[in-house]
C-alpha cells in the first residue's frame, strides 16, 4: 500500500508535439491534470523531468500551469544524475510514475528505481506512447520487472486511507 508520507510522483517527458500524438491523447492530458492536483492536495511532492526540450519541445501548457512553483530537471540520458540526486534527497521510497512515452523514458526510469530498490507503480491511466501496442509492451514488461500498476482512483485513495480525513472531499471532487 502506499504511504503518503513516503510516496511522490514522477512526471516525465509530457512535452510538445508528441504529447499531442500519443494514443488518447486527450484523456492522457486530463487524467494528468487530475493526478498532479491530486498529489497536490495530498502534498505528495512531484519530480517533473523533460528529456531534451530544445529538441522536443516544454512540457505541455495544460500540466506546466500546474507546476508554477516547479522547474523541470533537464535530461539527455536516462540515466541522470541530477535526477538520481533529487530522487535520493526526497527520502521517498515509494514513487508513482506517468507520463510518456511507456515502453522508453517511463519504462527506463521504472528500471532504474527498481534496480535502486525503489518500490516503483506505474500509473496505467497516466502513462501512453504513439501507439496501443508499444503501451501494452511497456506496462508488461516493467510488471515483469517488478513495477506495479495503479490507476488515478486506485492510488489517489490509496494515500488518503480514511474518508474522515478534511481532504477526502477534495480528492472525491477531483475523481468524480
């Protein structure tokens, strides 16, 4: 189960021109923006990576307006030290993970917290790539490896625990 007090979210590579072409595009955009207020009202600290935004432009406007108080960590190789240091100086050890593309930047950056001992879940309703197919493969293959899935619903309840707490009603608005 996840711990709020242990747990934070990775946001990776939900940039430019590709953020728009990805299977369901749309409702990837929607179930992101609901995640990330999510772990906000939780107070679940988020890790927003770009992988080469010369290249590939910034992360879509829809999710940077989210993050106003937040700059993404730059990146050219999956394995990324200023990454690894900020996910190290976190003291989480649990991490939700969504954004694009799953089988390469989500599915690398799964691997490399589980080889790290990291207890990794992929948030399935958050994750795509340009195709169904390539999604299916990713998802597969990091279950194989360790990684677990989740959905908005499921982990959004998840570190709530108790429908007594104040945020409840803020975390049921959001899902409904």
């Amino acid at each position: 189960m996840l711990q709020q007090e242990n747990t934070g979210l990775i946001l990776i590579d939900v940039q430019g021109k590709l953020a728009r072409i990805v299977d369901e595009s749309q409702q990837l955009i929607l179930n992101l923006e609901r995640l990330i207020r999510g772990c906000q009202i939780l107070s679940v600290p988020i890790i927003w990576v770009e992988q080469n935004p010369k290249g590939l432009g910034a992360t879509i406007s829809e999710l940077e307006k989210l993050l106003v108080n937040q700059k993404p960590i730059e990146k050219y190789a999956f394995d990324n030290e200023t990454f690894n240091q900020v996910i190290l100086d976190s003291g989480k050890k649990q991490w939700l993970i969504c954004g694009i593309e799953a089988h390469i930047c989500v599915y690398q950056t799964a691997i490399g917290l589980l080889a790290n001992h990291f207890e990794v879940e992929i948030v399935a309703d958050c994750v795509s790539s340009r195709t169904k197919e390539s999604i299916d493969i990713g998802l597969k293959k990091l279950q194989n490896k360790g990684a677990s899935l989740t959905n908005i619903e499921m982990c959004l309840y998840e570190l709530v625990k108790d429908s007594r707490r104040e945020i409840f009603k803020e975390i049921l608005t959001l899902i409904k």
